[in-house]
C-alpha cells in the first residue's frame, strides 16, 4: 500500500507564497503606472521602460553566469529593477544612458554584493544616483506630458548616439505647440517661483515629471493593492508619507506663501513611487517592524529637509539611499524584546 | 495560488462543493486575509477576542473530522509498547516472554519519580522484547502484544479510587500509577507537573482545549464527548494544585466545546471556559499564558513562577476518567487526517497500534508522500509506519508528495522582509539567527539572540517566502550548542 515515504522535518506546512511570487507581484502592480507613463509621454517613454528592463535582465543574466550559480533571473527581482528604474527617469531621457544607470544598478547596487538579498542599497537608486552624477543636464531634461504627437515620434533626445550630448529640445518643444509650457515640473516651480500646481493636477498625474512618478493617486492605488496581497510591509509607505507631511507641515503653517503645503509634498515629485516601491524594498529596509517605522520616518523627514533647503529639487532618491545605508543600524537597535525577557521594563508588543 | 499542500477534501468531507467555494473564496482574498498570511493585522483588530501577539493562519482543515464522533477501531493483531514512550526514565519491564496478560494488567513499572508505568492495552501474550522502530529512526526496546482476537477483552485491573477521600499524595501516586503523561504531545509525566518547585504557589490552573495544531480534532472531541470526565479532572487537579480557580482555554473555532463545558460546569465553582483566537501556536503552554492571562514566563523559569499550571484537556479528562476506577492508561484519542487520507476520523485507539493498521483502516490514495506522527507543524515524519500510536501522539497526518511543486522547495537567499520576526511568537529574529547559522555561529545565536528560547514552533519556517528552513537550523544549533556544552 505504501511505498517510499519521505522523511521531513518540522514544519511540514509552508505558506504558499514565495519569492518568486511576491517579486511577481511587484511588477504587477508596477505596470499600470508603466501603463500610464507610456499613455502620458508616449513612445519615448516605452521605449525607455523596454531598455532599461532589458538591459537590467541582461546585466543580472550575465553577472549569475559569472558567479556560476544558477540563473537568477527568475526570480523576477531584476525585472523590478529595471522597471523601477525607468520609471524615474525623464522620459526623453537618452536610451544609452539608461542602459548604462541600469548596468550600473544592477553590477554595482547589486551583484557585486552578492546578488539578491544581500545588496544594501536599492540598484534602481544606486543606477539613478550613477547617471544623475554622471549627466546632469540629461537628467534635468523634462518634455511636456501629452504632447499630441507623443505617438508618433519619439523625444528627440530619446536616441541620442552613444557618448554624444542629447541636443537640445527647446526648439522641439516650441514646434509642439503646448501652450503654458514652462520648462519646470512642479517641484521646481514651487521651490524656484513659488507656484504651487494645483493639488488636483499633481495628485492625479496630469503634470509633467520623471516618467512614472507623475500621477500619486494611481501609485497610492497600485501600492496599496500590493500591502493588502501581503507583498510589502505598509509601515514602510505609511510612515515614510507620514514623516514627509509632518515635517512639512509646520513650514507651510509659518509660511504658506514660501513653503509648500504638506499636501503637494505628498502628492509631487518622486515621493509617492519611492514611498510605495522603493523605500519600501524589502531586502534594503530593516528587517524589525520598529526598524520599519523609524526607517520610514527617517526618509520622509529628509526627503522634504532637502526639498526645502538642499541644492537640489528633489530628495528622495538620497534621502532612501540614506536611509539604506542606516538600515543595518536601525535593525540592530529595534531588536525584537523576546518573550519573558527578564526586565520587564517596556511591556509593548 | 495553491495552498502547499493540496486542498482537495478527501471524500465524505462534506460533499464537493462547499471545500470547492471555500477554495474560491480563499483564492480571492489576499495573501494577509488569508489564514496562511498574518499580514497587515488591521482587520483583526476588530475582532475580540483573547491572544497573543505574532503567530500565523495556516489552512486547517479541522472540518474534515470535527464532526466526526470517536470511533473505536477492531484491535491490531500485534501491539509494539516502547519502554521510553514519555519523557524521563523508560518503564521496566514486570513481564517475560510468553507469559499471558489482562487488559489494563501493569506490564512495566516507573524507574523513578520522572517516569511511569504502562499497562497492557488487550488482553493476550506477550510475544517478545526487542527493539522496535521509533519515529526518530534509531529503535527502542518496546514489548510485543499479541492480542487475543477472540476474547471478550474487559478491563480485569479495577481497584478504584474514592477520590473526595484521597490525599493529595495519594492523588499524585494515583496519577503516576495509571501511568499517565502530557497527551497534548509532551507525553511529560503528569503527576510531576502536580509537584511545583518549592517556590512557587499555583493560584491558576489553565486548561489546555486550544488544539491549534492544523488538521487534529481529537481534544475537539474529548471535549464535547468526555465532558464530564474533564470537568472531574480538572475539580481533582485544581484540589491537588490549591490552585484558586480554573480557566479552560479554547479556540474559537470550537465553540460548540466552549458551549457544552459551560453547560456542564457546576454552578458555584470557580472555574470557566473563554474562548481564544484560532491562530497558531494558541496551545503552547506560554502563548496561552499570555492570552488568558497577559502574563509572560520569565525567561529560564517555568509557568509555575506566574502561579500557573497547565494541562491538555485530554489528560485531564483521563484523569477524571481512570482515577476513580483505578485504571491505567491504554487507550488514547487519535485523529487520522490529512489530504493523502481517504476517510479521515477520529479513533480511539490502544496504545501500541501500529500506524500501518490505522493508515489501512481509514485508506490512503496513491498520492500519499509522508506520514506524521502529532501535528503537521511539529509532528515527526516517520520513516517506518511500523511505528506505533505512543501515549503522546495525539493524530496521524498523512500529506500528498509534491515534489511536482519546485517553487515550494527552491530556497532563495533571505530577502529581509521580516515576516519571520512578525510571526515568531516568542519575539525572537529568526532572519538574524538564519544567517548566524548559516554562519556556523552557534554560540553566538544563544548568546546574542536568545536562540535557547526558540520552541520550534515552525511558524518562521512556515511564512518565509525564500524557504529557509529557519526551524531546522535552530535545531540543529541548539544541538551543537548542547553538545558543546558537555
Ligand atoms: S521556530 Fe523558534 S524562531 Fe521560529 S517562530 Fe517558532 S519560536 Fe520563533
Ligand atoms: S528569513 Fe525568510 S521570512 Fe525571515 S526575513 Fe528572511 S526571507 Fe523573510
């Protein structure tokens, strides 16, 4: 009746969910906002989320082959990468060059710590900070949303030649006929002129900006979908949102004309993705459920610290890099109180 | 998404279709809704019932037998005894080869105060003593029954007790006696745990009916079946302790227990049943504590130090059962289930019954990979299902193969996602402790992080997405560590 049981050790039940599944599920909720980019910008935009997913596989394909220990492409984390890191980009942003940020993220970010699960920064931020360094000016380069010929042909910087200088799109941009066009996303006109976009426009993506960071209504719903599927730990958005606003919130009340409201911190820039599918990568963020929040804390608070006083319009790329570096640390002091632990001092949790 | 081990109901579970929605609704809800994940928590906070912080929802599938009312089963043709079936000191022997036993005759004695004896199961002969597979793999003396098929098999051993009359010492002799041990699965002997240290005074006994093993209904029904032997049990218990009152802790997916103790309990004795959470591990001694009681054992002491004693409703009820007939302990209640199992039930068995009569009697499919002795979170998978029902196994759990599952089996490097942390019930850092013993740094995992407190519970093992076997490595560490320390 019976023949070759196996033998196990305890437990003999396992959860279903698994790396590959969750890492799955990232990308899932990640392409509706891919979605939305490539519907705002256009081709240009496709084809910069297509290179640097690409070329992020490609890298993450032959570092394993050099390390000689399986593919490790299957577990979709390199994926992740390579969308997360289009979608921070400008749109017109020269295709060589996200090419190069996301080598760059993946071999240095990541491979050269040891691949998945070791790497102590976010690769999609480490590539970003390479090429912000490395071509400023192509950085800063921001094209209209809904240019009506967006489907038609690309951004002229889009296919720039390898190590050549992107040309100007000034002139391109005029011969668009979008009216109103200022040459600033909304950050900048809020630090530099003291303009604040209307809320509704910046919360529902309708301005210009990075290529996926644009619209924080739909991300709020993408991550939020990914928290309740179990996918991502929610202190780490909740909390990073939650320093952004309060920290804000007491410039605005001296100032509001100056300063910008907690309101538009949350919903401008590069936060909302960064709260929901950076700050929030798992392997990067302390491991403890207080290291979560303090870590969250942290990034917000020194996200908007650097948008209001920093040389730069947006902080949150370094505010996370900050924050990853601190990781280890803050989990090393959030150590969990075991059970029966003799001073029974803190009685929480 | 398929629930690791497969979801199909074995037949006569309730027809098909009502598993079928349920499978439909679970695929639905999300990974932290659901009773695998643990995730977010927010909507539990609605729910109020009493806890303990962390643990996890595996898939349970208690309803396959919950219903079903314990059956006895025809005797084996052979019953193996293992002389070391409790914790402490093995039994020693009192008969020889060939010599002819009563049922519920003494056939082995106590070697010391940690130990008990044991007493025929079935009247018949006593074939041999030899050594005989045990769940661990390495074999033990056990003593051979052949069971006389054709007698009438009637208990002859009755002494009977008058317990109101018994001393507490007498009680505490009586409970050695029948030979009784921990039937929760600790199979530590019972009459022990009524000798607190010297320095503790008990002022609560807690009544262990939470059985948040998955797939094991057996305390379900000793509850609802033996109530009255259990309310007995636990009156005795309670003298015997001094204890000051009595709190029976269940689950809340058996309320219907909850209600039938309730009804039964004498008015004007301070004893009650609560409910609890159905969550895993619920019916460790020290999560219970802190449910029932917001209290935590101190690290290195026992529950004696918080002034409580805890028993499985099972013994009690065999206490309240044997003591007043003078008996010792032969048979035991035993859930046969799991998704490689055709008719899943629950069986009274006689010790010594070998798990191959118990699988053959209920029928297992051909997809049938591994048999396990308790609960599938810590039960033993056996190699031999020669192995026989001990005093201490409270179910047989049999699991499909699937090895057809890769994703379920490639372990990934750990992503610190921390969901370990959030579901280690004694609050420990199981990702922190993987990479110690990944790192062969044994001595620092107790030192640093409190490895001595893991009870193996499995539950980190169990949520971890990279599949790190967390709870073996802790074991063998702690292993390695007790072996150094000799
Ligand atoms: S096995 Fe040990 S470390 Fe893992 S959850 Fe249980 S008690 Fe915690
Ligand atoms: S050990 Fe497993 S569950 Fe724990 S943090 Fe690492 S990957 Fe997550």
């Amino acid at each position: 009746m019976v023949k070759g049981i196996e033998i196990r050790t305890s437990p003999h039940l396992k959860r279903a969910l698994n790396v590959q599944q969750i890492m799955r599920s990232v990308v899932y909720a990640m392409l509706p906002i891919c979605a939305f980019a490539i519907w705002q910008f256009g081709l240009s935009a496709a084809l910069l989320l297509a290179t640097t997913t690409g070329a992020a596989v490609a890298t993450e394909a032959w570092f394993s082959r050099l390390r000689g220990a399986g593919n490790t492409v299957a577990d979709w984390s390199a994926v992740i990468t390579g969308i997360l890191l289009g979608l921070t980009l400008p749109p017109g942003f020269p295709l060589w060059m996200a090419a190069v940020a996301a080598f760059v993220g993946i071999g240095l970010g990541k491979a050269l710590f040891g691949g998945l699960g070791y790497n102590v920064m976010n690769p999609a931020l480490i590539g970003r900070a390479f090429v912000q360094a490395a071509f400023p000016v192509a950085i800063t380069t921001w094209t209209p949303a809904f240019a009506p010929s967006r489907f038609v042909e690309l951004i002229p910087t889009t296919l720039t030649a390898p190590f050549m200088r992107p040309e100007s799109v000034t002139d391109w941009i005029a011969g668009l006929g979008v009216d109103s066009w200022t040459g600033a996303t909304p950050l900048a006109m809020q630090k530099f002129q003291h303009v604040e976009t209307p809320a509704w426009d910046t919360f529902a993506g309708l301005v210009s900006g990075s290529a996926g960071e644009t619209s924080a209504l739909l991300i709020l719903v993408c991550g939020l979908w990914l928290a309740w599927r179990g996918c991502l730990d929610w202190r780490i958005p909740a909390s990073v949102l939650a320093g952004a606003a309060l920290t804000a919130l007491p410039f605005w009340l001296v100032d509001p004309g100056l300063y910008p409201s907690p309101w538009f911190v949350l919903s401008s820039g590069g936060l909302m993705l960064a709260a929901w599918f950076m700050a929030s990568d798992m392997v990067a963020s302390p491991v403890t459920p207080w290291g979560a929040i303090i870590y969250g804390v942290f990034i917000g608070a020194l996200t908007v610290i650097i948008r209001l006083f920093g040389g730069l319009v947006e902080g949150v790329m370094y505010a996370i890099l900050l924050g990853n570096a601190a990781g280890p640390l803050i989990s090393a002091w959030t150590q969990p109180r075991v059970y029966g632990a003799v001073k029974k001092a803190r009685a929480k949790s | 998404m398929s629930n690791g081990t497969s979801q199909d109901p074995p037949k006569g579970a309730g027809g098909t279709w009502r598993p079928m929605i349920a499978r439909m609704l679970a695929g639905l809800r999300p990974a932290s809704a659901r009773p695998g994940g643990h995730g977010s928590g927010l909507l539990r906070i609605f729910r109020k019932r009493k806890t303990f912080p962390h643990g996890i929802y595996p898939v349970e599938h208690k309803e396959w037998t919950a219903d079903k009312p314990i059956r006895r089963l025809p005797f084996a043709p052979v019953l193996v005894l293992p002389l070391a079936q409790h914790r402490g000191a093995p039994s020693q022997p009192l008969v020889q080869v060939g010599q002819e036993v009563v049922r519920g005759e003494p056939i082995a004695r106590a070697a010391g105060f940690v130990s008990v004896p044991m007493h025929a199961p079935a009247t018949g002969v006593i074939q041999a003593i030899d050594l005989a597979p045990t769940p661990e793999g390495p074999k033990t003396m056990a003593i051979f029954l052949k069971v006389y098929q054709a007698d009438p098999q009637q208990v002859l051993f009755d002494t009977g007790h008058d317990i109101d009359s018994m001393t507490n010492e007498e009680v505490v002799a009586a409970v050695q006696e029948a030979g009784l041990v921990g039937l929760g699965g600790a199979a530590f002997p019972s009459h022990v745990k009524l000798m607190p240290p010297k320095d503790a005074v008990i002022d609560t006994v807690i009544v262990n009916g939470c059985e948040c093993e998955p797939y094991l209904t057996c305390d379900h029904r000793v509850m609802l079946e033996q109530t009255d032997a259990l309310v007995r049990g636990i009156r005795l218990i309670m003298r015997v302790t001094g204890a000051k009152r009595a709190i029976i802790g269940v689950e809340d997916n058996k309320l219907n227990a909850v209600d039938q103790i309730r009804a039964k309990l004498p008015a004007n004795l301070p004893i009650t049943a609560e409910a609890v959470e159905s969550k895993y591990p619920q019916g460790a001694e020290k999560m219970l504590i802190k449910s029932l009681l917001g209290k935590e054992v101190p690290v290195g002491g026992l529950p004696a130090h918080v002034g409580v004693a805890v028993f499985n409703v099972g013994t009690l009820a065999q206490i309240g059962d044997l003591l007043p007939k003078g008996r010792g302990l032969i048979e035991r209640v035993v859930t046969v289930s799991g998704p490689a199992v055709t008719n899943p039930g629950n069986f009274m068995v006689p010790i010594g019954t070998p798990v191959r009569f118990l699988l053959n009697h209920v029928g297992t499919k051909p997809t049938l990979g591994q048999v396990i002795l308790g609960g599938a979170m810590m039960g033993m998978s056996v190699s031999s299902i020669d192995v026989p029902v001990t005093k201490g196994v409270s179910g047989i759990v049999a699991l499909e193969r699937d090895e057809d599952d890769p994703a379920r089996r490639q372990v990934y490097p750990c992503i610190k996602c921390g969901e370990c942390l959030k579901a280690c019930p004694i609050n420990l850092n199981p990702s922190m402790l993987g990479e110690l013993a990944q790192a062969r740094e044994y001595g620092l995992m107790a030192q640093g992080y409190n490895l001595d407190q893991c009870f193996e519970c499995g539950s980190c093992a169990y949520v971890c997405p990279s599949n790190i076997p967390l709870t073996q490595y802790f074991r063998i560490a702690k292993s390695i560590n007790r072996e150094r320390k000799n």
